[in-house]
C-alpha cells in the first residue's frame, strides 16, 4: 500500500512554508518580476529557513537532518505556490549542496559543504542545461577527457541559475567514450577556474528575476579529485531525476495558486445574471483543474518517494512525472488566464506572468531539485 500522508516534520515545514510564501513571496511576485531580479533581502530571507543547510550532516555543520527527497518537494511545491521566481533564487544551491551529500568523498564534503551550514547564503549552481535544439539531459554534449591526473573540460551550458554570482559550479560532462547515463559525471569547477567564462544569459520567457547565465568552457583544467564522488562517479539517472521532479514540484504549487486565484473570481464575476462559476464550462474547467492538480501532485510524490528509497524504478516514475506536469501545469495556468477573460492578460494581475513561469519550468530539466 502506497501511502501518501505527511509526516509530522513534513505537514509543519509545510504548514510554516505556506506562511512564508503567502506573506512574504507572493505579495511582491508582480513587482519582481517586473523589475527582472529577485531582492537580496528574499534570498536572505529564505536562507535563514535553514531549508538547504537543515540536510547537512552535522559533522560539516549543518543541522543533521535526514536528506529527504519528499520533503524537499513538499517545500518547493509550497514555495512554488508563492512565486516560482523567488522560490528557485532560493532553493537552487540546493542543487549544488544535495549532489554533494549523495556523492561526494568525504574530501569533498568537507571542503565545500561547511560554508553552506553558516547564516549567510552562499550561492553554487547545477549546470546541466544545453542549448541545443532537442536538448536532453542524458545526451550531455559538454565533455571530459582524461589528461594526465586531471580532466580538461569543453563544452557550453545555458541557463545555468544563479550564474551571475556562483562561486562554484556542478557541471555535468560526458567522459570520452562514455555512453548513455552511466557515461555522465559531474564536476566541481570554480569560478575563476582558467578557460571558464561567464556571461548573462539571453533572457527566458518566465522566471525572469531568476538570474541565469551562459557557461562556457574551453578546455578547462581540473585536477582529478574536481571530479564528484571520485573514482566511485555518481550516479546520473539520480541526479537528473532530482531536477526533474524539483521542477515539477514547483509547477504544481504554481498550478494549486492560479486555480486558488480563479474559484473566487468565479464565484463573485456575474454574467448574465449569475456568477460565472455556475455556467457549466467554467464549473468542469474548475472542476479538471483542482482534479489535475492534485493528480500531478501524486505523480511527483510518488517519484520522490521512490527516488528517497531507491527504488529502481524511480527514473521512469521522474520521466513520467515531468511529462504529465508539463502538459497539464501549462492547461491549468491557461486556463485561469482564459476563466478571467481579457483581464487575464492585464500585468496588473498575475495571471500572464504564472502561464509565462509555468511555460519554463516545464520546459526545462530543473533550476531545482528534490
């Protein structure tokens, strides 16, 4: 028997995430979004939750708690529903800091995990995506050749969270002669590392105040043990399970907000004589929407729950995930816009700017993770 009912720890990191992102993210979305850049007094704002550093093991400073697939949907779910923007700007380090605890040495951990226990944030990336067209995560294009003891590293990646200010980035390479998902790895690669170039990404539809980059790399040197989880590697289909089902937890808080935005409106816009939430295409659209939005909620539980217990059939279950949120987070947030008519696309309200987020979250493998 599946069960799908929240812990305590969870249904309270819930219940005071629901807080935060109705009072503090969702009141300013409009606003950010405009001005293109999310304030540094968010970010501080939700590093000081303790929602990445409260995974840390202890003996790198951090709270001790259990790395959590589940919960960490739950909260990016829940941060979702306040505003997608704000909520990735916060929670993708996460990225960088969860690939260490899975894979890294204990070389590793110690080296880069401490500064992420401390109060202020401190800001690493995933670097997965690619530009090209038909771009999947497990046909990576950037590669890693041995040379010598090290590695040299070539390749491009776009849309890279945070880009703009990442001290270190995880960069996902295929090694020469490597095949499929077991030829991936990842690699740590600082900043100011020679051969590594950064620059502001050419814009998005959504996510706007989300600051990404373009990552270039031409034949980057690293030493050997920049190379995650050492001799041991890690393991890719997990790693990009993770940034699919993060994403997909987002969209569904995203879908839950706009379908939350569109009840009473219906309820209280009269047409005709009576609230449109009476006419029976509306009343079935609202109907599907709450249906489909707790139907993708289920699909991404399940695949974190499979996913934080190792169940080999976790990728399918991210696979299958993504695509059904892909499909019904875009309807969904259409259809709010549609159940508001012309003022749908007004910049006054929400509506255009959740179908813009909607549209990218789900189009890309994730500027977060579970």
């Amino acid at each position: 028997m599946i069960d799908f009912e929240l812990n305590e720890e969870q249904a309270m990191i819930r219940e005071s995430l629901q807080g935060f992102a109705a009072e503090v993210l969702a009141p300013g979305a409009r606003a950010i979004d405009e001005a293109g850049a999310v304030p540094d007094d968010i970010i501080a704002q939700g590093w000081e939750l303790g929602l990445i550093a409260a995974s840390i093991p202890e003996a790198f400073g951090g709270g001790g708690g259990e790395r959590s697939c589940m919960t960490n949907a739950v909260i990016l779910e829940t941060l979702g529903g306040g505003c997608a923007s704000q909520g990735a700007a916060i929670m993708a380090p996460g990225q960088f800091v969860n690939a260490l605890i899975d894979f890294g040495t204990e070389d590793q951990k110690a080296e880069h995990l401490p500064r992420f226990a401390g109060e202020s944030p401190v800001f690493a990336s995933l670097a997965l995506q690619e530009g090209q067209f038909g771009f999947a995560a497990e046909a990576q294009r950037t590669t890693a050749t041995r040379k010598g003891n090290g590695w040299l590293l070539n390749g491009e990646k776009r849309m890279v969270p945070l880009g703009d200010r990442a001290d270190h980035f995880l960069v996902l390479a295929r090694e020469e002669g490597g095949e499929g998902l077991a030829g991936v790895s990842a690699f740590v690669v600082p900043r100011d590392a020679t051969g590594l170039t950064v620059a502001p990404e050419s814009g998005s539809m959504g996510l706007k105040p989300l600051p990404q980059a373009r990552v270039t790399l031409s034949d980057v040197e690293l030493p050997g043990s920049a190379r995650l989880g050492g001799d041991a590697g890690i393991d890719a289909a997990r790693l990009i399970s993770q940034a699919r089902i993060g994403a997909a937890a987002m969209a569904v808080g995203l879908s839950r907000q706009a379908t939350d935005y569109a009840i009473p409106y219906a309820k209280d816009r009269v047409a005709f004589g009576e609230p449109i939430g009476k006419k029976q295409s509306i009343a079935f659209m609202l109907a599907d929407m709450h249906i489909e939005c707790e139907s993708m909620r289920l699909m991404v539980w399940k695949a974190a729950s499979l996913l934080e217990h190792n169940d080999p059939g976790a990728l399918k279950a991210s696979v299958l995930a993504q695509d059904y949120v892909r499909r019904r987070a875009i309807k969904i947030a259409d259809d709010a816009l549609q159940i508001f008519g012309g003022h749908g696309f007004i910049r006054d309200l929400p509506l255009e700017m959740w179908l813009r987020n909607a549209r990218t979250l789900t189009v890309l493998d994730g500027p977060v993770s579970v």
